[in-house]
C-alpha cells in the first residue's frame, strides 16, 4: 500500500475514517489534501483514493472498513 489520500473538501465527513486509519496505520502514507480532482465522487458520498484508485461508501465508517480490508489483503 503505496498512498492513501482523503479530501479535505469532502462534505460527508471522511475525516472519521481517515483518523481512524491514520492512528490504526502510522506506518503508512495516509493523507488528508485539499482536492483530489474527484469533485462529482465528492459530492455524493465519502471517499478516499488509495493506490491511484477512488474508494467509495455510503458512510464514514464503511469507507474505514473498505480501506482496512485492503490494507490487510496487502499485507498478507
């Protein structure tokens, strides 16, 4: 797992997840940037891109989960 990047500007309140994940994970590269370039994606819902690909949930907590297991199947 290369990178992890969450918008700063996503109304739906990634910021739960990306806490969670960067306290979970300290050894990896989790970000938090102002814009992503994914302005439709983050209108709809949370959402993260993690490797160059845009992970999407229908909450904060969802979204955690969805990144956890990636990391997890990377790792083993």
């Amino acid at each position: 797992m290369d990178k992890i990047y969450f918008c700063k500007e996503n109304k739906f309140k990634s910021k739960k997840a990306y806490k969670s994940l960067a306290t979970s994970y300290p050894d990896l590269k989790i970000k938090r940037k102002g814009c992503l370039g994914k302005c439709k994606t983050c209108k709809e819902c949370p959402f993260s891109v993690v490797d160059g690909k845009v992970v999407k949930s229908e909450t904060s907590d969802e979204l955690y989960r969805k990144i956890d297991k990636q990391i997890l199947k990377k790792t083993v």
